[in-house]
C-alpha cells in the first residue's frame, strides 16, 4: 500500500544507536502510540471481509509516537526476564 501524505520530521540528533545496539545482540523493542486531536479519536479502526470471511484488521492513525526500547540481551537464559536493573541509590561512579 503506497502512502502519498506521509510526513516525517527529522531527529534531534542522528545516530545508529539501534542498529549498533541489535548488531551486538540486543533485543530492541517497536512501540507506537497513536496521537489525539482534542476530543477527536486518533485513529480509525475498519475490518476487510471477503466473501463474508474477515481477512484482516485495520487501523489508520494520521499522526503517530513511535517509542524504541532496549528490553536486553536476546540470548539471555530467561527470556521473561526483561530490562535492566536499575539502581537509583548510586551514580554509577
């Protein structure tokens, strides 16, 4: 499916900070959440049937937050064992 009216803004900043982070065994995350406009929903779901048979769900959004998240090491021994641990009681020095 061709999109005519995708816009995309550019990053802050320009890196390879995921790629680097799944070449070296990282399991990265995609996440997106829809925006909202005011009282007005942000997306618009519809089904596709065939013959009387649902093929497939759909969901359009015109405008999107899309959010990336290092859930750890993909050959990690428990793979429900997701994150970091975090310790907010030292600086890291």
């Amino acid at each position: 499916m061709r999109l005519q009216t995708v816009h995309t803004r550019r990053r802050e900043r320009i890196s390879s900070d995921e790629e680097e982070r799944r070449r070296s065994g990282f399991e990265i995350e995609t996440s997106f959440r829809f925006a909202t406009h005011g009282d007005r929903a942000g997306r618009i779901d519809a089904t596709a049937v065939v013959a009387g048979e649902l093929v497939t769900d759909l969901a359009y959004g015109d405008a999107a937050t899309i959010r990336l998240a290092n859930v750890g090491r993909r050959r990690r021994k428990d793979n429900n064992d997701r994150g970091f641990w975090l310790d907010p009681s030292r600086d890291g020095g």
